[in-house]
C-alpha cells in the first residue's frame, strides 16, 4: 500500500503501481471530497482503492467550513461539545467515504475498498480508553469496509491485538523502528 495526495497523483505512474499490485490509498479526506464526486472520480481515474485519514486532515477540512456549516451550526444549537461534534463529522465523512468505496471492498473481497479513521491521539498511551474508542468508531461508522487507525506505542499494542479479536479491522500507524 502506498499513500498519495492528489497533487502527487499521476494517473500513469498510480496505474503502473496498479498493475503490480500495489494499492493506492488516498491521504486525504473531506466533505466536499465526497458529496462533489471528486472521491468516486479518483477511484475511477486514479485507480484509489482506500482512503486514510487522521486528525491534522479533518482539522484542515472542518476549518475550511466548506460542506460542513449547516451540521456545526445544528450541533452549536443542541449544545454539542467539540469532541462529540468533531466526532459526529468524521464519522459521517468516513461513513460516506466507505458506502463510496464499496464496490471496490465488495469486487476485492475486502483486500481493498476501506477507509482508515484514527482513534484519538490523546489515548496512545491508554490501552483500555484506546479500545473503548475503537470500538466506539467502529460502531458509529456501521460499514464493513472501515479500518481504525490505533498507533504502534506501548499501549497501543495490546489494545490492536484486543480489536482485532473483536473483529474490527486494524490500521497500524506511528511505526517507527524495526523492533516494533
């Protein structure tokens, strides 16, 4: 799997490494992405077969307001903290992204077609809160074809271990040595 933006994506050099076998995963995401088709445009131009994300491209995505206006607006009205609101958004973009990905989860068997939404950063260091929240956004995403990103710390470890077994698919992130 490699990640590429679209400002690094040529359609020539994403088919050759599509042509072997390599997945190309988007490492990018947002509202407009999705609801302008640009995101199904890229999975049939570019050959994308999976999308990541993570906090800093949810923030840029959220701060440009663009698509997502109404929803702050009606959550500012209900008295929504920011955590829940943050997380009501991008679970409802990755869920969008995922029903997009499908077809390609669906005609891979589930090799490719999958979105990676990561936990919260503040509980690398937390395996049970790590796990809780996994699988709270598994839950919340309600698709298949969605990944959790959990990072490769100490107490990441045991907690990827735990959501696999509960049957929730894995995105390890933050690997930064050959030992780990």
């Amino acid at each position: 799997m490699i990640t590429v933006t679209e400002a690094t994506a040529t359609a020539g050099a994403l088919q050759r490494l599509a042509d072997q076998g390599v997945s190309v995963w988007l490492d990018d995401l947002s509202r407009r992405r999705i609801e302008s088709g640009n995101l199904a445009e890229l999975i049939r131009t570019k050959n994308v077969v999976g999308v990541t994300t993570n906090p800093s491209i949810f923030q840029a995505a959220i701060g440009s307001g663009e698509g997502y206006e109404e929803q702050l607006a009606d959550l500012a009205t209900r008295g929504v903290t920011v955590d829940e609101a943050v997380r009501m958004m991008t679970t409802a973009d990755v869920r969008a992204a995922a029903d997009v990905l499908r077809g390609v989860y669906d005609a891979t068997g589930g090799r490719d077609g999958r979105v990676s939404i990561e936990v919260d950063p503040r509980l690398a260091h937390d395996t049970r809160a790590t796990v809780a929240e996994a699988r709270q956004l598994a839950w919340l995403v309600d698709r298949p074809n969605v990944m959790i990103k959990i990072p490769a710390t100490k107490a990441g470890l045991p907690a990827i271990t735990e959501v696999i077994g509960a049957g929730i698919s894995v995105n390890v992130t933050l690997i930064f040595s050959l030992e780990r």
